[in-house]
C-alpha cells in the first residue's frame, strides 16, 4: 500500500465526518465528552481507523513467508529426487549399452539435460533462504510502513474530531453571547414600547429595535442548528450512530503545572522526531539513494531533489512549531488581559448595585453594569478556550502533528 493511498483513504474520512447532519431528531442521546473522550472514542470506535489498524497489524510477514518458503523448498527437493531417480536409472541402463552406440549416446544426452536441472534446482534450493530473509526483510519494511501511516491517520482523525469538539465549544459561547443581546434588546423594546405609547419615540424608533431583534433571533437558531450538525458529525467520526449528538462537557484549562512544562528547544527536537511529513521525506531520499546510478541520467539529481525537499520539510515544521508556541504564550496573556478586566468588570457593577439598592440609579443602569459584568465573564471564558485549543494544538505538535497537516 502506497503513502498516497493511505492519504487518500484519510481525505475521504474526513470528508464523511464532517458532512452536515439534516437535522435534529426526536429521541437523539446527547453525550458529552471532553478532549480526552473524544480522542478515545475515535481510536476505538471510528470505522476508517478500525479498518486500518487491523488490515496494518494482520500483515504478519514472518509465518506467511516461511510457510511459502517451506512449501517451495519441500517442492523443490522432490523435483531434484526425481531428477536424481531418473539419471540413476539411466545410468543403470548405460551400464549394459555399448559406449559407441546410438542408445548409450542418446542415453548420455538426456542424462546432461536431466544432471543441468538438477544442479539448477540445488543451487536455487542453496539459494532459498538468503532470497527468504531478504523478501522478509523487504515485507517487514512495507508493513512498518503501513503500519506508521495507519497511526498517523488515527492521529490525525483524533486531532479533527477534537478541533471540531472546541468549534462546537465556540459555538456555543456565541449562542449565550447571542441570548445576552436579545435580552437586553428586549429590555430596550419595552421601554421603547413605553416611550412610543406616550408619543415620545417614533413608530421607526420601535421597528428598528424589532427588527433587529428578529434578526438576532434568527442568527441564533443558525447557530443552534450549526452545533447541532457539527454535534451529529462529531457523533459519526467517534463511530456512534446518527441518533446521537456529541457535546462538550467542561474543558480543563491547563494550569502552570503543565504551561511550565513547555521547553521549546526539547519539544522541537521531539516534533521534529515524530512528524510523519518529515518520516515520508526521509523514506524518499532513502528510495532515491538506493536508485542512484553514476551511469543513469538522473538519479544524481534525484537525489539532490529529495535532499532539498526533507531540508524544506525540517523547516516548515519548525516554523509550524514555532507558530504554535507563540501562539500558547499570546493566549497565556489574553487569559491574563481577561481576568484584570474582568475584575475591573466586578468593582463597577458592585458600585452600580449599591447605587441601586440605595436609588441612586435606575433599574436600567443596574441591568446595563449586570450585562457588562456577564460580558467579561464570558470574555474570560473565551481566552481560556483559545488557550485550551492553543495547548492541545501544541500537544499534538509535539506527536508530530499540526492542525494543517490534514
């Protein structure tokens, strides 16, 4: 089986995984899974990896090889006795021939033809099990190789289920996002209808506001429905039917444990140890290496090409890596930028609900500081998201993997 092959086995994968589901159906289980979960439950459960692991690992090259081996050894051996039985009987008849006789001559001829395939026979017999251990060799290398990329599909199709898992993750921040603009616009179209009842706004004053909550609402049930279908497609990568939804539950931030376990140059050299990419570039020069040919026009080059390509692979995935690192370290700043406006958030809503409670300010400035309050909540929440997605991407940059090596 060729690398392209296998490519393109996990290009149709991920195709069927992320078609959008119709829709939602009555009696569909929810189940909610976090990061781990997920990336469990496709190696385990998704048909493509299934399919792959057990058509990788039944390759057992060794018994199949030498039972042939054996067979064809076994086959041989009978020839060269048949052989050795027939020249023997010739040689017994020859016994009583008179040397210069037509019969003898003719004898001494079929004797030559028979001695000549059996010394053939012998010497590919001799030959057999050096012509075994390298066809087994030769097999073993294949199946390693089938092996490695029926791994790498697995981890790439767990890397997918778990970006989609945080994608519907977003989804969801937006729709509460959304659900906190329609009730504050709808605190804004009472009043509205209040103002407009007295005379004091005009009837496009209220339409306007109406109008746009109309339309709030109709993002929102897009939204809702986009989770739904990426839900049901999440569902089907983890190899669980179509009447099941797979949902989010809690994502754990990493801690400073586990931030403060990152070391660039070490985590480099082990994603530079791991990428598949770079494995394939090094399995081509080996090929052109094997192929070059001082005589033959072109092998010279071809390995020059295939050096230059494993060199420009290095380097893109250093420079993924290095990508993926910074990309930690902004979202570790976000988190923090957050928090300090976040608490700033929680000093001007505690001083608006003291003003309230003491009828200093109106309901509707209490309400507006709850909403701003909820919104650097939910901003907090967002910059820990982007530093979970951050954090599993550099995990499994480290595995050799990036989120656009699929």
């Amino acid at each position: 089986m060729k690398r392209r092959l296998i490519g393109g086995m996990l290009c149709a994968a991920l195709a069927l995984g992320f078609v959008p589901a119709a829709g939602a159906a009555d009696g569909q289980t929810v189940k909610q899974m976090g990061l781990s979960a997920v990336e469990r439950a496709v190696r385990e459960g998704n048909a493509t990896v299934r399919s792959l692991q057990n058509t990788a690992y039944a390759a057992d090259s060794s018994s199949s090889i030498a039972t042939s081996y054996t067979a064809q050894g076994g086959s041989m051996e009978a020839q060269i006795t048949s052989y050795q039985s027939l020249i023997d009987g010739l040689d017994a008849a020859m016994q009583s021939l008179d040397q210069s006789s037509a019969l003898y001559k003719t004898y001494e001829a079929q004797k030559k033809v028979l001695q000549g395939n059996l010394d053939r026979l012998q010497q590919s017999l001799n030959g057999l099990p050096t012509e075994k251990e390298s066809t087994t060799a030769q097999i073993d290398d294949a199946v390693y190789d089938i092996q490695k990329q029926a791994v790498n599909v697995a981890d790439q199709l767990a890397m997918g289920a778990q970006d989609l898992l945080i994608s519907i993750k977003t989804l969801q921040y937006s729709e509460e996002a959304l659900e906190r603009q329609i009730a504050a616009l709808d605190r804004r179209i009472s009043v509205l209808e209040t103002k407009y009842a007295r005379g004091m706004v005009s009837a496009f004053d209220l339409h306007t506001a109406q109008h746009q909550r109309e339309s709030l609402a109709l993002s929102l049930t897009t939204l809702r429905n986009q989770c739904e279908d990426l839900a049901s497609s999440l569902a089907l990568m983890c190899g669980y039917d179509a009447a099941t939804l797979v949902m989010p539950s809690a994502l754990a931030e990493p801690g400073s444990a586990e931030l403060g376990k990152m070391r660039y140059e070490d985590d480099l050299s082990e994603a530079l140890q791991n990428s598949f990419s770079i494995w394939q570039k090094q399995c081509d020069l080996r090929a052109a290496q094997n192929a070059y040919d001082e005589n033959i026009s072109g092998t010279a080059e071809a390995v020059a090409s295939a050096k230059d390509a494993l060199a420009a692979e290095k380097e893109s995935v250093q420079s993924a890596f290095a990508t993926t690192y910074r990309s930690v370290q902004d979202s570790q700043s976000a988190v923090q930028a957050a928090q300090t406006a976040l608490t700033q958030a929680e000093r001007e809503f505690a001083v608006s609900e003291t003003k309230y409670q003491r009828g200093m300010a109106s309901k509707q400035n209490y309400l507006d500081a709850q909403d701003t309050l909820d919104s650097a909540k939910a901003d907090v929440e967002t910059a820990q998201l982007s530093l979970i997605t951050a954090y599993n991407q550099y995990g499994w940059a480290k595995k050799g993997l990036s989120s656009g090596s699929i």
